[in-house]
C-alpha cells in the first residue's frame, strides 16, 4: 500500500488553497501533478546544462544527450518493451496517433479496409482514423459497450474480421474507467492478420504495463498524466512495423545524409523525431518514472482500487447520482463520470470549486460516447496517488451542498 | 456570502426550475438553433414575428442552471416587444456582461437582469449566460432578411 500521507509532502501544489479551502484535486485524467523532483529535474537542466542534443561535442550538449537518452531507456523499462529504439518521443498521446495514422495509415489502409474502435475512445483515437477512412474509402467499425460499460467480447469476435487492419482502443477509458482486455482484443485481431494500437494515455499511468503481456503492436501515451511534464508523449511500436513506416515530419535530426536531390534517413527511433526535441520535459520525465517505480505500479492499482471502491459506495449512497462505467472498482479505474439528478455538471463543477474540489464537467473528448449515454456531459471525479479517503468524503460532502445550493432537485 | 450564494441566487434558481416560455411553436416565423461546444448547452429558439414585433418565443433549452435562467429571462423581457427594441435589449445586456463595468441601467422592466451579474465573476460560465442571447440576435437577423424576401 502507498503512504500516501507521506507521498503528498512530495506534491508542492497540495499546499495551495483554492477559495480558501485546501485544494483537493480530482482532476488527475486531465493531467496529473508533478512531485518537487520533476520540478527540479527540470530547472536544473536549465542551470545546469542547458545545450541541443544530438549535434554538439561539448560537455553540455553530452550530458543533455545522456539525460535524454536515459529516459528512453527508463521508458522501455517502464513498458517492458525489448528494445529503445523503438520508443520515439512526441508531443503527446494525440501526436502519436497521428504520427501512427499518417505514417503507418496512410501507407497500409487502404479501400474497403476496416479499422475498429471502442465507442469509448477519445476523440483523440477517433478523429485522426475517421480522416484517415474518409480519405481511403476504408470503414470505422465500432465495437459496442454491454450496460455497465465493458467491451461486448462477442460481438467483437464477430466484428473484428479479414477486413481488418487496426483494431484501436483504449486500455482504461477515460470517462467510464473500464478497463480493456486488450490481449483478449490483440488476439483476435492477430488472428485475422490485424495489427492493435493501444491507447495508453489513462492506462499507462495508473496500471502496470507490459507491452510483451498485452502483445500490442502500437502504445501510446503521455507523460503530463503520470506525474511528469506536459509537452511529452511516448509513442512505442514493434520493431519491425516502426523500421517500415516511412518518415511523419521531415527535416533536421531525422536524416543521416542529406543531397541536394535526396536524403537517407536517420535509424529508428530518431527518423520520428524530426528537429530540436522537448529535451528539458523529456530528461524531466525520468523523474516521474522513477517516483512510480519507486511506489510500485501494484501498490498505485490498489491504491486507486480502493479509492473507486469507496467513492462509488459513497455516491450509491446518495439520491439522485448515476455513475456511468462499471460498478465493480477492479474493473476498472479510478476515474469516476456521473450525473446528479438534474443538476447540470458545470453546475456542480462550479458549486465543488467553491469549496476547493477541482473536477471536471463536460464531455471529456469522447462526444460520440456521450450521445451512446444519452447525457449532454458529465460530472467526472479522477484520483491518483496522493488522494485520501478524506479527500474523498468532502468531495461527497460538497455533492450534497451542491444539491443545497441548486434548490434540492435531487434530494427532495 | 460564499461565492456559490452571489452566482445561484433566487431569482436564477426560480427561472432555472420554472423556466417560462419553454417549449416549441408549431409554425413559426424563425428557427435558430444555439450550441455551446464545451459544456453541451444547446438551444433551439421558436419565434413567430407579426409586424416587426415578436408576438411569441419559445425555447426548447437543455444546459446548466445559467444558461436556463438567463434563457428565461430573455424571453420575458423580449416577447411583445418590437425586434428593434429586441435588439437594444440584447445590447444593453451584453454590455451589463461583457462591458467594463456591471452598472449599466437597466430600465423597469429588465430589473430581473441584475440577478445575472454575478456571473461576471466567473468568465467560463459567461459564455453559458450569453448563449440564448446570441441565438436571439440570429434570430432577429433571420427574421429581417427573412421579411424583405416574401
Ligand atoms: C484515453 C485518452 N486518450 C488520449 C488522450 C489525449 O492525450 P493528450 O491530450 O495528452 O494528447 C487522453 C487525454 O485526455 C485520454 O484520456
């Protein structure tokens, strides 16, 4: 289990007020804090030896390079992926679905292909497939979600098919919290000859990851989501698939020669990291890696465990909410939507910053799910390593208030 | 007075859960539909237009407790009125949100208003207010250039 009182003492912001009340921040799937290692990680880069990467002999501009390069190396551990060249830096989770639907999309999809998703992605793992299939005459399938927000396992035995190329999904939703049985998913799209992307932006930091367990051939997350920097995005692909795919962006740093009339490109994985990297955010993320290692990504999926555990049996308890996603916390993860009765989610957004409690209302990026739900948006309450119990109780007791506040529509 | 008091006060949470004017018309002269991308608010606004004046509104509104009451109180301080005054009452409450100073005048009639200038101090949920209005002007412009087209 995590200490998690002495875990926070690592978290400057916690000290904030907001309002004037402590803050309690519960909007961890939008991004996480940063621990005071990250933050020093990255101002000593800047004091200390600040230089490009890649190009200079001087000492700055080595010891920027090894810093760099260590957190690929601290990456592919993190993943238990075999090899680092395989890991390419980009922005982030987005980027590198772009990166995957330009390069590897539009050089293997192609007409009446079909790519499959859940009808939970991210707009993130949605649009850039959508353009691809409009641009190819090629088909999105959408795997359905049974009621209580899981992959319906039948129907996609029978939609993932021949047809297939990608099956694209999610490995914890960000608005239902399910968690994917992505190795069940990447077998029965291997078994038509399909390749599996995953999307690891909520997975990634709140489970432990293997790629070699869930045998994918893509991940993709970020890094501002699991206590590190924002402006870093990891993009990890088999080998083999990576060595094939033709360049995404163009230019300095991707090139081994350059002519005037033609260019041999660089090896993997720095043929996918066109121009001056985001070195400082990028050595900065070996700090948050090295804080989740330190707990143990076990002891932050039972942490999180027991959070969802305790809030959902907090809000059952109240009249009026509907939490949407599984009701069993190992099913999923700690990121809770819902609905309050009749009162609107930026309603009780607002009324919860009152007291200090950041949330998040809206539609989360996942637009076409919503419709699925039939809300306009939810309420959604995510934890992370340093929430408490008693966090989590003045959260439900700030519900109540809201309620209050709003004339009792809900608990009348 | 706690900063939830000063944006949820009566007469916003009277409007939010009896809104007036809610619902749709059969035929009417315009139909202007209003989104807000960020929150979800969506609105559909019905008016039936007769000499320039709007004899009747309708809003079939579906957001936060902002957008509703604001919706509501619109369309009471509109109906009747001629689409030039309309107008002028959407500038007059554009500028009590948006312009440098919450005190502007507001004549007898737009008193209800005021209740809404709390939510200047909170510049998300502006948008939420300024929703109906902005679908109101479309509204209005529809209608006029529906009128010089027979
Ligand atoms: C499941 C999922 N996919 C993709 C993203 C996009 O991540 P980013 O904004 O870092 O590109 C997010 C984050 O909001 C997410 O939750």
């Amino acid at each position: 289990m995590l200490d998690v009182a002495k875990i926070r003492q690592d978290f400057p912001v916690l000290e904030r007020r907001v309002n004037g009340k402590p803050l309690i921040y519960l909007d961890n799937a939008a991004t996480s804090q940063k621990p005071a290692c990250v933050i020093d990680s990255l101002a000593s880069y800047y004091r200390e030896y600040n230089a490009n990467i890649h190009r200079g002999l001087h000492t700055l501009s080595e010891e920027a390079t090894s810093a760099y390069e260590e957190t690929r190396e601290k990456v592919r551990e993190f993943i238990g992926a075999a090899e680092s060249r395989s890991i390419v830096f980009t922005r982030n989770t987005t980027e590198a679905i772009n990166l995957i639907a330009y390069s590897w999309g539009r050089a293997n999809i192609l007409a009446g292909d079909e790519i499959v998703l859940s009808a939970m992605e991210h707009h993130s793992n949605l649009v850039p497939w959508q353009l691809l299939a409009a641009e190819r005459d090629a088909r999105l399938v959408y795997l359905e979600l049974t009621a209580d927000g899981q992959i319906d396992m039948e129907l996609a035995a029978r939609l993932i098919s021949t047809k297939t190329k990608l099956v694209a999904v999610t490995m914890m939703s960000n608005v239902l919290g399910t968690v994917t049985p992505v190795s069940e998913l990447a077998r029965l799209a291997h078994n038509q000859g399909a390749l599996i992307l995953v999307d690891g932006a909520q997975g990634v930091p709140h489970m432990p990851t293997s790629v070699a367990r869930m045998d994918c051939d893509f991940l993709v997350f970020s890094l501002h989501k699991m206590l590190g920097p924002t402006g870093v995005g990891v993009l990890w692909a088999r080998p083999e698939i990576l060595e094939a795919m033709p360049p995404f962006l163009s230019g300095g740093d991707m090139i081994s020669s350059v002519w005037r009339d033609r260019v041999k490109f660089n090896e993997l994985p720095w043929r996918f990291e066109a121009g001056t990297p985001n070195i400082a955010d990028v050595i900065a993320s070996s700090a948050a890696i090295d804080y989740l290692r330190t707990l143990g990504m076990e002891n932050v999926r039972a942490h999180e465990i027991e959070m969802a555990k305790y809030a959902l049996a907090g809000l059952q308890e109240i009249p009026g909410v509907t939490v949407y996603g599984p009701q069993d916390a190992t099913a999923r993860g700690a990121v809770i939507s819902f609905n309050f009765s009749e009162v609107h989610p930026h309603d009780i957004g607002q009324i919860l910053n009152d007291g200090g409690i950041a949330i998040r209302a809206g539609h989360h990026c996942c637009q076409p799910l919503m419709r699925d739900l039939k809300v306009a948006g939810t309420a959604r309450a995510s934890f992370y390593v340093y929430n408490t119990k008693e966090e989590v109780d003045a959260f439900l007791d700030a519900l109540k208030e809201a309620d209050k506040v709003m004339g009792h529509v809900a608990c009348r | 007075m706690s900063l939830a008091d000063d944006l949820y006060r009566e007469t916003i949470l009277d409007h939010y859960h009896h809104p007036r004017n809610s619902g749709t018309i059969e035929h009417p002269t315009v139909r202007t539909e209003g989104v807000n991308p960020l929150c979800g608010d969506e609105i559909t606004l019905y008016m039936t237009v007769d000499n320039d004046a709007i004899s009747d509104i309708k809003l079939d509104a579906h957001g936060c407790s902002i957008n509703m009451a604001s919706g509501s109180m619109m369309s009471e301080a509109v109906k009747g009125q001629s689409l030039e005054h309309a107008q002028e009452v959407v500038r007059t409450f554009k500028e009590m949100m948006l312009g440098p100073s919450p005190d502007v005048f507001l004549p007898e009639e737009l008193e209800d208003l005021e209740a809404l200038q709390g939510v200047r101090k909170y510049p998300v949920r502006i948008k939420c207010a300024l929703l109906p209005w902005n679908t109101l002007l479309e509204a209005i412009e529809k209608a006029r250039a529906g009128s010089k087209i027979p």
